[in-house]
C-alpha cells in the first residue's frame, strides 16, 4: 500500500469512528413537536424512536376519538421530521472538512 492510500484508509476510519460516535449522541439526543396547541406532544429520539406521547386531559373526548388520533398523528409525524433533520445536519458535520476522494460506491 503506498502513502496515499495509507492516508486515505486512515481518513475512512476516522470518519467511521466519527459516524459510530455521531449515532450514539442522535440515540441520546431528542426533538419534540405538538398539535392541537399543546395537546398532544410527541418525543422522537435522534435515531428516529418515539419515546414518548403526551395527552392533555382535554383533548380525550370519548365523542371525537378520531380529532384525538389526528393530533397524535401529526404531533408524531412532526418530531419524527424534526429528529430526520437532527440527524441530517449531525451526520452532515462529520464529514465535513474530510478530504476524501471519490470512491465509486461509496457515498
């Protein structure tokens, strides 16, 4: 292996540490959106699990269940594009400044 391929192989490896370790902080990290103005809150981690689900007493109304699972719904759908976006710009600034060359295949 010559110099330059010793040095890119180095690089990759440096990034794969950086992208294992950005995926346990996103596993850590959490993003929380609402609907029905607060009603209904949904907590996503950064690796995209919902950890939780909060309901006001007042949006439980047993002759409206379906305004119920549409506030769940959207409040869910919102931390889940919230946590996609969280984890994008992490992921994003591990590679950033890395001088990789292009390896078809790869990214």
């Amino acid at each position: 292996m010559n110099h330059q391929q010793m040095k890119m192989l180095k690089q990759l490896q440096e990034m794969q540490q950086k992208m294992a370790e950005a995926q346990d902080k996103l596993a850590e990290e959490t993003v929380e959106a609402s609907a029905g103005g607060g009603t209904v809150t949904a907590v996503v981690s950064g690796d995209l699990e919902v950890r939780e689900i909060r309901i006001r007493p007042e949006a439980v109304d047993p002759e409206d269940v379906e305004m119920l699972q549409d506030l769940i719904t959207a409040a869910v759908n919102e931390a889940l594009r919230a946590a996609q976006d969280l984890a994008q710009r992490t992921m994003s600034g591990v590679t950033a400044g890395m001088q990789l060359p292009n390896i078809p295949g790869l990214f």
